[in-house]
C-alpha cells in the first residue's frame, strides 16, 4: 500500500519565518497561513512599499529607510526576533541580495519562491538561491544515477494572467498612493500608476496579436512550409539576464542570435530556415522590438526569413521547432520536454551534457538534430527538481478545490531507497 503524503510546510515548523517581499497579490498571505498551520512558532513580514502593505496590511513592519540602511536594519530585526528562515520571492532584487548576505552572515537559512522550473504547474521553492544561484547538481552523472521517486499527480493550474494583471495595477497604485511613506524606496523596475497601466496595455496587446497571429504560423511543418527556429526572449528587466547571462541586454541577445543566424546558416540545406523570435507574455506592454529586428533583417538581407510573433501556442512551436534558442528562460527545459534542441547562451541549471547543446551557436545552426535531448536524462533531471523544489500551485490564483487562502504542497514519502538517505528532504535537517 501506498504510503501517506507528508505535507512539506511542516519543515518550517516550529520556526520562526520572516517574510520579505512576494509576488503582486497576497501570495504571501497564503504562504503564512500554510506556515502557521503547519506550527511556525511565528510569521513576520516586512513591507518596502504601498504595493506590500496593500496586500500584507496586517501583522508587518514598515520599512522605510534607504537601501544603505537596509543591512543594518535586518540584522537587528533578525537577531532581536531570533529569526530562523528568510523566504522571499527572487532573490535578485535588491533589497533580497543583500538580505541574503545578512542571513549566511548570521547562520540563518534562505529560502526563495520563484517561477516554476517545471511549466505550466509549478511554482519553485528552493534554500540558498535560484536559477544561476540553484544548489542543484549540474552533472549529468548525478541524474544518469538517480532512482525516480514517485510524486504525487499533478494538478493543472487554471489561468491567471487576469488575476497577476489586477494585482500588479494594486500594487503599482498602492504603491504611487502611499509613496510619501516609502518616499526613499527604490523598486527594481518603475512602480508608477502609468507602469501598472501597462498591465491594460498588454493585455489588450495580447487580445490584438491572438487575434492577428491567429491567421497564420500556426504550425508551419503541417502547413508544408519552411523548418525554423525558435529564439525565446525573455523579460527585459529579467535579473536572469543581468546577473546569469554574457549579454548586456535582450537587445543584445537578438542582434547577436541573428547575426550568427545569417552568418552561419547558409548552407544548401538550411537556405530557407526561417528563424522565429518570439517576445515574452510578460514584456508586452513594455518593449517592442519590432523596429530592431526589421533593420537587423534589411542589414543581413533576411527580411523573407526572420519572423516576430508574441502569442503563438507555444507547445506547437516548441514540438514542431528545429531548435530552440534561448539565454536561460525556463522555456527551454519545457523545449527539452517537447524533444526539442535547444541551446542556452547564459547560465541555466538544465545546460548540461545530454540536454542541451554544448557546442557554440554556429554548429547548432548547421547540425540542431545532433543535439537532440535524451529523453531518459530529461525525465530523470524533471523527477528530481520537482521532488527537490516544485510546489504544484500557482501565485496568483488556487488551485481548483483547495482553500483560496491556502496553498497545499505535498511531497511523497514512499521514495527511491537512495532518496530515504537524504535528510534534508524528509526530516529538514538542512
């Protein structure tokens, strides 16, 4: 018989949890009720902003000072309350890198909620950092060796893109409307009323390009058409790109992705290779690089085969794509799922031997389906991020049937025998 599932929350108990800042919404409301029943001695939050006091009104502190201050500041609250975990959501923003610094100068252990590793599904939450900061294995022997455990099903996420856009405006208004209390804060990107607006603007943007990308480039291999390949872009603001990748900027990344593509992929057989570049959902209202990417196709005469698209369905593109190029976006273990060939050009934890290609961008042009992903190492390196650092759920909205304060995260106690070895996953002795 089955064993029972072991509620993972109660790692945390009998801690004492400090909060930082979470997502637009009142995620982190969730995570505390889960943190209190699941018996966290206490659950402290520190607000930077109106956005953080909107949505965590009760039970916090204000912080108020400047950035310099902020160190100085934590370590008191850290040591007066006798702090024992630091969960935040990024660990890229500022006030979160050097409240990192705080927490392993004090022997206080750091926990970070961020996208899911695995889409569409998850979210991550992970001790020490995420991304380029992960603590996981980048070895493919580590995966190769690893004895599958058996994870609970997973639960689909319903949409909630509606639910981040009237959160963000909250939070971009609350955030303008009480600035005169926060006045020295300084937000990671701009926090204005305008800059929530842009949440309106992208989703109208959304709605326009479905609608226009709707009538073609569906799938172009069932269409008879050109193969091509798929360059994911990410946000721009993305610390991903900042901190875990060689380019200054995804503008950057684009010019030189398509200089390399027209340089390198001349050759008889791939002539007519069409190479898509398809914008971030959550850059719409943002950027646009349209203007960019039409003079870099006059320059390097490819105006016939270089295509910008924003809302394609993107499993059809990533099962259909030649190969798929990124920088680290989580996309491309999803284009790893698909079988897909995909290349990362910065720091991500699946770029290893066997999943993506190791080889410089010119070769993938030439040869993509020489580095076509082992289907066993893929389903070995998923297996083990999601028993390590997946939480089936979602930010912005609960899963169907649950408690909408609530968000259950469940890890399985039958496991492989090698994995009963390791503590830090069953009795949170990390």
């Amino acid at each position: 018989m089955q064993a029972p599932y072991l509620s993972s929350w109660f790692r945390f108990a009998g801690r004492k949890m400090l909060l930082l800042q979470g997502p637009h919404g009142p995620f982190f409301q969730r995570v505390a009720h889960e943190l209190r029943a699941a018996g966290a001695s206490a659950v402290y939050k520190i607000n930077f902003n109106g956005g953080d006091m909107l949505y965590y009104p009760q039970d916090a502190v204000a912080f108020r000072g400047s950035l310099s201050e902020w160190p100085a500041f934590l370590a008191d609250f850290v040591k007066s309350h006798a702090i024992d975990c630091v969960m935040v959501f990024g660990d890229c923003r500022p006030v979160h890198s050097l409240a990192k610094q705080v927490a392993q100068s004090l022997g206080v252990k750091y926990w970070v909620f961020e996208e899911g590793y695995v889409r569409p599904n998850y979210i991550t939450l992970e001790q020490h950092g995420v991304n380029g900061y992960s603590t996981l294995p980048r070895s493919r022997q580590t995966y190769d060796n690893w004895s599958d455990a058996e994870l609970q099903a997973e639960q689909d996420v319903p949409g909630s893109f509606g639910a981040a856009a009237k959160y963000a405006m909250g939070y971009f208004t609350a955030s303008a409307v009480f600035w005169p209390l926060f006045w020295r804060y300084k937000h990671h990107r701009d926090l204005t009323i305008l800059d929530g607006l842009r949440w309106v603007r992208s989703y109208w943007r959304k709605l326009r390009y479905r609608a226009k990308e709707a009538q073609s480039l569906v799938d172009l291999k069932p269409a008879g058409q050109q193969d091509f390949f798929l360059v994911v872009l990410q946000v721009a603001t993305d610390a991903q790109v900042a901190v875990h990748s060689p380019f200054e900027s995804i503008e950057q990344f684009i010019a030189d992705t398509v200089h390399s593509f027209a340089q390198f992929s001349q050759a008889e057989h791939s002539r007519k290779d069409i190479l898509l570049i398809k914008h971030h959902p959550m850059d719409r209202g943002y950027t646009d690089y349209a203007n960019l990417i039409q003079g870099l196709a006059q320059a390097h005469g490819l105006q016939s085969r270089i295509r910008y698209i924003h809302d394609q369905h993107l499993p059809t593109l990533l099962a259909s794509a030649k190969g798929v190029v990124t920088i680290n976006s989580t996309v491309g273990l999803t284009a790893i799922y698909h079988g897909a060939p995909t290349i990362a050009l910065g720091t991500a934890l699946y770029n290893m031997q066997g999943l993506t290609c190791q080889d410089p961008l010119s070769e993938f042009w030439k040869s993509p389906a020489h580095y076509k992903p082992d289907a066993q190492l893929h389903g070995k390196f998923r297996n083990y991020i999601t028993l390590h650092t997946q939480i089936n759920g979602n930010f912005y909205v609960p899963l169907p049937g649950t408690n909408p304060k609530s968000l259950p995260w469940k890890s399985e106690t039958s496991v492989a025998p090698g994995l009963m070895r390791d503590q830090s996953i069953l009795l949170n002795k990390q």
